[in-house]
C-alpha cells in the first residue's frame, strides 16, 4: 500500500472495533512482512494511545470508518511525537481510499535534500498538485466540449438532411428534429473530447511504465450523471408527445380519401364525389382524412415530404387513420414502407397537390370521363384498382397472365382439365381467384377481396377490357 | 475411413441426413396410404425438425441421457479428455474452453455467409434499377443477412461466455458440461437448416417475418421458423447453464460486487436469453401452425390479428438486442482498465446498468410499433420507457469516459478495437432517441436510418467487442499472440470504412429511403450515396479478410505469449500458462482485493491458495 516498508523491526498496531476488519488487516500484514512482523489490536481509543506511547509501533492502521476511535484525539497525540511513525487511515465504505501519514525527524540536510529532489517526495503531495494541474485539464476539454457541439451542430443544419417539408404535420416534427439534433452534438461532442483528450494528453509516453491515477468511484458524480439524463430524457418525452398531439390534429371537416393497398398498388377513392383513381389528388391547405385499409399484407402509407407514416392493415377491423394537411404545392409519391414481398420497392403512386381550384377541375374531370363505352370504363376500373402491376396488356410476362390475347384461349386448370377463357371463367377468375386454377400459376398470389371491393357492373366492364385486347 | 467416421460432426451431419429423410418420408408415405396427393410443406417441416434431432443422435448429444436412462453410470464430466490436436473441435466436447471455440468457429463462419449476403444486395444497390439479381432473390437475401447474423451474433456472445466465464471466476466447467455441449450443437443442424431456405424458395418479409406476409411467402419462411425456434432453444439452454454457473461457482472470496465487470454482463443477458426466446419461438410457431394447420392466429378473415404477432416477436426480439450488446459492453468494461492502467471507474454502477438495462428492455418492445397501428395512446408510455435505456447507457458511457480519463493509455490491437467500440456504440446510441421519439419516428420508422442506427449499436456493442476479445485472449486460446501490423490494418482500415458506411444509411434514409428495397428511385436523389456505402461495404468486408489470414497464419507463426502479457490482473492471465491447461486452474484461488485495481501498488486481486487452508 505505502512503497516505504516500517523496518527494520516491524511492529504493526491495528486500530478498530470491527473484528472483521481487524482479522482481515492482520492476515494481509502477516503476509506481506512476513514472520518478523509483530502485529497488535486494539479497540478503543484509550487503548490504542497508550500502546502508541509504550510499543512504539513503526505503522498505525486506523479503520477510518469505527466511530469509537477518536480520530482527532488520535492525530492529536500522533502530531505531538517525534519518533519516526506512519499512521494509514483506511476507510471500507468510501471507494477504498487510504489517508497516510508519515511522521519522521530530519536534519537540516536531509530537510534540504527532502525539499529538493522530486523523488523524495511523500506520495501524500502528489494529489495536490495533482488537483490543480487537472483542474486545468477540465477547463481546456470543457472548452473544446463547446466548440466541438457547435461545429457539429453547424454542419449538421447546414447540410440537408430531410426531404422538402410539404405538409402542416411536417412542421413540429422538424422542429422537434433541430432539438435532438442539437442534443445529439452535445453528448457526442462531451463523450468524444474527454476521451480524445485523454487519449492525447494522457497516453503513455515512451519509456514511462507507471500505472495511471488511482481513482475509482464517486457516488455523487454518478449520482449527477443519472438523474441529469433522466430528466433530459423525461423532457424530450414530454416534448415527443406533445409533438405527436400537434400532428394528430383533427379538423372537423376534413376531405376523406379511403386509401386502399394491395401487392402493389394504391388506390384512392373519393366517397363524397365518388370517384376511385390510382393518384392521389390533394387540394392544398385543406386537411385530408385517410382511412387506411389492406387487401392483403400489411403496407405502410409513407410521403417522406409529409414526414407522418401509418401502416394499412388487412381485416375489416382494422382500418386506420391518418390526417394529413398538405402545404406545399407539388408532385410527390407515396411510398410503401413496410416489406410486402416481391415488388415493394415499387409499390409507389404519385401524390399530387393542386389549388382547390384545379381539385375541383380534376374532379370534374374524373367524373365526366366515366363514359359510355364499356371497355373504356374497364380500362379505368383496372387500372384505377392495380391490375395492371400484375397483369400486363401489352404481352409482357408478370407476376399474373397478360391480359393481351387471353380471351378465347383455351387453358390446362390444375386439376387437368380444360377451360375455354370466356366471360363466366374471368368473372369466377376475378371473384375467386382460386377456384380454377391454371396450371403452372400458384394459388393465392391474387387477392380473394375483389367480388367484395369491385361491383359486379365494374366487373363486367373490366371483361369487356379484357375482351378488346386482342 | 473408420477414422472419419468417429469424428462428431460427421456422423452428425449423416444423422440430420437420415432425420431428414425419416421426416419426408414419413408424412409422404402416410399421405400416399390414405391416397393423399404429396404436400411438400407439411413434409419438408417435418423433415427439418426430425434433420435436426437425428443430428444430436449422431453427434452423441443424447448418448450419455441415454445410458443413464438404462440404468447404467457414465463418466464424470471431470474425467472426460479430449481428443488432442485441432480434431477436438469437430467433435462432442464437454471441456468449456473446447465449446467455446467451436461457438467462435460457428460464428466466424455465419458471420462470412451473413456479410456475403450483404455483398450481393449491396453490389446490386450500387446503382438504381435491377441488375443482376431478382427482386425475390434480394428480398431472401436481407432477410437471410438479418437472421443469419442474428444467430451468428448469438453464437459469438456464447463463445465468449462459454470460454471466458469459468475462466474468470475460477471455475474447472460450467455447471453443465453436458448441457453446454448439447446446447452448441442443437445450433449446427439450425444453422444447416436456416441456409436450406435460399434453396427452398426463399422467403421475402425480411427477418422480422411478419404475418400476413410470412403466411402466404414461400416454403423458405418455414425453414426460417424451424432453425430460429431450434436456435432460440440452444439460446435457452445456454443462458440457464451461464446463470447457474455464474451464482453456483465462483472462486472463494469472489463476492458479486468482486466478480469481474463482463460476468456481470453475461448475468444480465444471460436472464434476458432464458426468460424472452420463447417469444419469438412461439410467434415463428403460430406462424408455422397457421400455414400449416390453417390456425388463423394472425389472419383477421379467421378472427385472427396480424398485430398480435408483432407484440409477441418484440416481446423477445427487443431485448434480445441487449441480448447483443451486454456482452460486448462487459468486454469494453473488462479491457478498458487494463490498457488505461486505472481502476474502472464506478464497479458497482456500472454493474448495476446492465442489469437495469436488462429490465428496462423488457418493457420497450412496441416502440417497434408506433406507425403499425396499435392502440394509439400506447405509443406515449412506451416512449418514455424507450428513452429511459438512456439512464444506463448513460451511466456505462460516462463510466468509460472517467476509466479513460488520466489514464496511461497503451494503444495495442485490443485496445483499439475497445476505443473503436465506444465511438460507434455512441453515435449508435445517440440516434437512438430521434427513433425513440414517436413524432420524429413517424418519419424515420422503416427508414435507412434504422439500418443506420443498428449497425451502429451492434458494431459497437458486438463487432468491434468480439474483435477486440479475440485479440486480447487469442493467445490464451492458442499460446501465440496474433500479429499486431495486420491488427492495427485491419482496425484503421474498417473503421472510418464503417462510419462511411453508417452515416450513407442515415443520409439517405433521412432523405427517404425505404428499409428492405431492392430498388430505389433515382429522382429522391441518393445515388452517389449509395455507390459510396457499398464501396465502403467491400472495404469493410476486405479488413474481415485481413483479420481472417492473422487469425490463421499466427495460430502457427505467431509470436509465442508467454506469461501475463497484457499484466493484467485477471486470474487468466495471472496466474495461468497459455494456452490455458485442460479443467483450467489445477490449485484453487482465493480472491483477496478488488478485480480493477490498477494503480494501487501492492495489491493482488487473486492469489492461489495454500494447500493447507487456514479455516
């Protein structure tokens, strides 16, 4: 513990009421000087002074901890003597540390030797100078902890790190974004600097070999560090959900849009005007209210300029909702953010923002284009509901038949038998996928849901698309 | 011949052959007597499962349970030598140290499979558009970089418990050698059965596996829920074996508050493993009966609720990163002191964070649900209690950061990795709480930012670890130090490669892109990004390859170690010869001062025991 061994005749007296600690400390005494070490206990403060006066022990270990030894009786008498004594303070609650003392008589000379030369020095300076030199050290890493938060930060808000911010609900969450960014540069920049620092300023040098600073704890620093994050993460909570309650914001008007998603499309329908598209038409400043619902797995409804996300469900109990105020004309997308197998990185349709004015306009639009010819109005039902992402029209293989030719051919089902594709075979082909298999096609790829979601009329125009496509 | 046939993993390996076979032909042979068409699903499940057990039969994982079943008496795990030589490892062990390389073996190679997976949809993420996989093909690929890595992480946290545990604490084995060793192999037919499903059909809802989805994907998905429920299992099995052994056998004197800091870690998540891993097996189960036995668990046509899987499979699958992460912090904690030459500053708090953040984990899981549409006020409590993690993290941060500070740092392979391991697990905690904060998840959830953000916790908190453990015990394992030069290339080399590569996900993932595309649209803008991740992608992969030749050229060229040469104060290394002897220490020892007093002249933290003990 001390590099100074007491010699050459080591008489150690051990100082406390704890037989625990006392049995423990003369076992280690024993052990390290060996059999010529002579080792006596005492109890009380009495006790120990007189032994000090009559022993003349070369080391005092005194439990800092025992309440009945007299620490300042004890050093009192400890400072009146003269012979050459050292006395260890030794403490088992505070993180171990030991005070010592050590008391000798010098001549003039060795006094001046002792004062000169740094290796004479008592281990017990060491941390004095050592407090202040580290005080420095603080200072200069606290200083460079600021800039560091600062240049961060700058560079994290100069750069662009977000899309175009494109709706009403985009506006908290950004805000909210600059917070943690700041945050963020702050830890980073304190954890990082402290242990740059050390790492630079502290490394061993060539040819040094010694061990580093000997502390090991400090409950109230730990103290500090807990509950200075816990209450900076209770606040950044707080603030999340007050930013959540600002994006769920309802208006008690809002335009509905029915957000349909299938493997892999979107449809939009428009219940007030009636209207089903595969784009979705928002006038602007005007919040939407989307109810959300799947045909099949689940999908995510995500325009990154609108920031707000939500994923659609299958099941009819299932629909969600999702308010969302554009502010920023313009074309976007919507993209599906949840895995939904094979093409969702293509699961996307546009999003388009327009004046109310030219809303209205491509509303009405819309609405006069459901015409009078059956197959015109098929081509819109199919492709307003996603067909075409499966079944081309053009002869191009996909994940289903192309539509191009397939009317009038005569097919292998599953089962071995054989059909003919007329009207009857495409209405049970599209209302139960699976019931007629054809053969080399897998089952349940099709969604089951369209005899529900698509009405017998729009079937029967969507076959007489079919038909045309010759 | 008759030699190569003695050898475990063979005749292993011809069992799961013969399980396989037993299982297809079982239900098929059925099928066909009731005139039944074949069902390759049903058949295929079977045979896996079956795979997997007759591989315990064959390696000799049931032998001994078998002859004391009979009445009979085997060996005691004590008695039980090994073949000597490198042949050990490929058979049926019961020596801790022999089952934790081979846990190493296991996980070094998945960790090959699961990197080059992410080669391929790296190389075709290079540039927008398709070109030269198919969507499916990808789709199978992130899923199988995903849960591959999983179980290779899995497997490396167990090498470094299995090995390093009864070592530190002054253990002859674990509390179960037999158990141990079962628990290693039930994950070799696992990991053979997990790459079956590329050659199944592959499966394409990532490793998440989401119902609907995984309902209706191909027979891959099923191969994925057989090995993850037997993978869970050795999970299982070797969590309880670590806890008993960690309560049960340490060294006389070795008080909690004395044991080292990384058994405290492997405590921790030892009790996450065993208590959460039936989560997922349950989940991945419903799955495989809804498909199988049309059980509409999650299928809302059936009454079922594709929500309820996600709350199962979060219930394991986020505490199961802490799962990744608190070994590897435990390993930071236990290298740090001895490369600063300073005590680790606040033991018993840093002890007392990975248990808090052990529990705390357990009550964060649907913080992975804020957009899928669960109860919405949910999402309230359950950011608080996700930002809470940062209270314990906290703590081992700033913990570091004073150990480090005035330390006498000596810069050697290991201890680079350790520095390495404490940046990049901050800035992967530091993104954290942008995801844990619901309004700002509302964008980010499904993000590159996610991708970002993980790769950044488990680097940190694994990655980097391992590496560094690897270098550090490397020569207690094999008596020669690897080579520093390629070390230090390897560290320089992926470092600023993975940082690259990590702030490229964020970016582009907070300008829009989605997790889990093949492709993406070259009007968001995030091409050049893209090209440069995966640049750096193959970097990061050629520093492995550099770590891979040091790893085998130095088990024989390598400087020989002698004696303690990290001076460490560790038990290990003070007082034992490398490479360790069999049944580790043959004289007990006493623990008789504080595991990390660095620093403090004269003090011992173990010291064997006289022959005559004082009582």
């Amino acid at each position: 513990m001390t590099n100074s061994t007491p010699s050459p005749e080591n008489k150690i007296l051990i100082a406390s009421a704890n037989p625990l600690f006392l049995k423990g400390l003369e076992k280690m005494v024993l052990g390290r000087y060996g059999e010529s070490a002579r080792v006596r206990a005492t109890t009380t403060t009495s006790e120990t002074l007189d032994l000090m006066e009559s022993w003349q022990p070369s080391l005092v270990i005194v439990d800092y901890d025992d309440k009945s030894i007299s620490r300042a009786e004890f050093l009192h008498q400890f400072v009146a003597g003269d012979l050459p004594m050292q006395v260890m303070l030794v403490s088992l609650q505070a993180s171990g540390a030991v005070v010592v003392y050590d008391r000798r008589t010098l001549t003039p000379a060795q006094a001046q030797d002792w004062l000169s030369t740094p290796q004479n020095q008592p281990q017990s300076k060491a941390p004095i100078s050592r407090r202040s030199s580290s005080m420095k050290h603080y200072v200069f890493a606290g200083a460079l902890v600021l800039v560091l938060t600062f240049l961060v930060d700058l560079v994290l808000s100069v750069t662009r790190l977000l899309p175009v911010q494109a709706s009403l609900q985009a506006k908290p969450i950004d805000r909210l974004f600059d917070i943690e960014i700041v945050a963020i540069s702050f830890l980073f920049s304190l954890i990082v600097v402290f242990i740059g620092y050390s790492l630079i300023v502290f490394r061993r040098k060539p040819g040094q070999d010694e061990d580093g600073a000997y502390f090991k704890s400090n409950n109230p620093l730990e103290i500090i560090w807990t509950v200075i994050p816990l209450g900076a993460v209770i606040g950044l909570s707080y603030l999340g959900a007050i930013t959540l309650g600002e994006t769920r914001q309802a208006d008690p008007a809002p335009l509905e849009i029915k957000v349909v998603a299938g493997q892999w499309f979107w449809r939009f329908e428009y219940p007030e005007y009636g209207i089903v598209s595969d784009k979705m038409y928002m006038p602007v400043d005007k919040q939407a209210k989307l109810t959300l619902t799947s045909m099949d797995v689940i999908h995510s409804f995500w325009v990154p300029e609108f920031r707000v996300k939500q994923d659609l469900l299958p099941g009819e109990n299932l629909v969600r909702e999702l308010r969302i105020t554009p502010s920023l004309l313009g074309e976007y997308k919507v993209r599906c953010a949840e895995m939904c197998g094979t093409s969702h990185a293509y699961m996307e349709s546009p999003v388009i923002v327009v004046s109310q004015t030219d809303f209205d306009a491509w509303v009405q639009g819309e609405l006069a284009a459901i015409g009078t010819d059956p197959a015109a109005r098929g081509e819109r039902w199919a492709k307003n509901n996603g067909c075409q992402s499966c079944h081309s029209v053009d002869g191009t293989p996909g994940v289903g038949p192309t539509w191009q030719g397939l009317f009038g051919q005569s097919v292998e089902l599953m089962d071995g038998s054989t059909v003919v594709i007329d009207d009857a075979y495409l209405y049970t082909a599209i209302t139960s996928p699976n019931a007629q298999v054809v053969k080399g096609s897998t089952p349940n790829v099709m969604p089951q849901t369209y005899k529900d979601s698509i009405s017998d009329d729009q079937i029967a125009d969507i076959i007489a698309y079919i038909k045309s496509l010759q | 011949m008759k030699n190569f046939l003695s050898i475990g993993f063979v005749t292993g390996i011809i069992g799961q052959i013969v399980g396989t076979a037993i299982g297809i032909g079982l239900l098929t042979g059925i099928r066909a007597m009731m005139g039944l068409a074949p069902k390759s699903e049903p058949a295929a499940v079977l045979g896996a499962a079956l795979g997997i057990i007759g591989f315990m039969i064959g390696v000799g994982g049931f032998r001994d349970w078998f002859t004391w079943a009979k009445g009979e008496d085997t060996y005691e795990a004590e008695e039980f030598h090994d073949r000597p030589g490198v042949i050990r490892y490929w058979g049926y062990s019961l020596d801790h140290k022999v089952i934790g390389v081979q846990y190493g073996i296991l996980s070094l190679l998945l960790m090959v499979l699961g990197g080059t997976f992410a080669l391929i949809f790296r190389t075709e993420l290079a540039q927008s558009g398709m070109q030269f996989i198919s969507l499916d093909f990808f789709n199978t690929l992130i899923g199988m970089h995903g849960m591959v890595l999983i179980i290779s992480i899995l497997m490396g946290i167990s090498a470094m418990s299995n090995y390093l545990v009864p070592l530190l604490i002054g253990a002859k084995d674990m509390a179960f050698p037999r158990l141990n060793a079962f628990g290693f192999w039930l994950a070799v037919p696992a990991s053979v059965v997990i790459v079956a499903a590329i050659f199944t059909g592959g499966f394409d809802t990532g490793w998440t596996g989401y119902p609907p989805l995984s309902a209706r994907a191909p027979l891959g998905m099923q191969m994925f829920f057989v090995a993850v429920f037997f993978a869970g299992w050795s999970s299982i099995i070797g969590a309880l074996n670590l806890i008993v052994t960690i309560l049960r056998m340490r060294a006389p004197g070795m008080n909690m508050f004395r044991m080292p800091i990384f058994a405290w870690a492997v405590l921790a998540t030892s009790l996450i493993a065993l208590t959460a891993t039936q989560l997922i097996g349950t989940s991945f189960q419903m799955v495989s009966f809804q498909r199988l036995f049309g059980m509409g668990f999650f299928d809302p046509a059936k009454g079922g609720n594709p929500l309820l899987f996600q709350h199962l499979f979060w219930f394991y699958s986020h505490p199961a990163v802490y799962v990744f992460i608190l070994p590897g912090l435990g390993i930071i904690s236990e290298l740090l002191p001895v490369f600063v030459r300073k005590p680790l500053f606040g033991y018993k708090w840093v002890a007392m964070s990975s248990m808090g953040i052990a529990l705390v984990g357990f009550l964060v899981w649907a913080h992975h649900m804020f957009t899928s549409g669960m109860e919405e006020y949910l999402r309230v409590p359950f950011m608080y209690s996700t930002l809470l993690v940062a209270v314990p993290t906290g703590i081992k941060f700033f913990s570091w950061t004073a150990t480090i500070w005035q330390g006498r740092m000596r810069f050697a392979t290991p201890m680079l990795f350790t520095l390495g391991a404490i940046v990049v697990f901050l800035l992967g905690g530091l993104t954290g709480p942008p995801l844990g904060t619901v309004a700002t998840d509302l964008h980010l959830h499904d993000t590159y930012f996610v991708v970002g953000h993980f790769h950044d916790t488990l680097f940190g908190g694994y990655m980097f670890p391992l590496f560094a453990a690897i270098y550090f015990w490397y020569p207690k394992i094999t008596g020669r130090r690897m080579n520093e030069t390629l070390g230090k290339i390897h560290f320089y080399l992926m470092t600023p490669s993975f940082l690259v590569m990590t702030f490229g996900q964020m970016a582009v993932g907070l300008l829009g892109m989605r997790r889990r595309i093949a492709d993406y649209d070259p009007a968001q803008g995030f091409q050049t990004t893209n090209l440069i991740v995966t640049i750096a992608a193959f970097l990061i992969a050629l520093s492995i390859l550099i770590f891979f030749i040091n790893l085998f050229v130095s088990a024989r060229k390598g400087e020989v170690a002698e004696g303690n040469i990290w001076e460490s104060r560790s038990p290990e290394w003070a007082l034992l010869p490398s490479p360790a002897p069999e049944h580790n220490y043959a004289q007990p020892f006493n623990v008789v001062g504080d595991p990390y007093d660095y620093g403090l002249k004269g003090s011992k933290y173990v010291e064997t025991a006289p022959q005559q003990a004082a009582d």
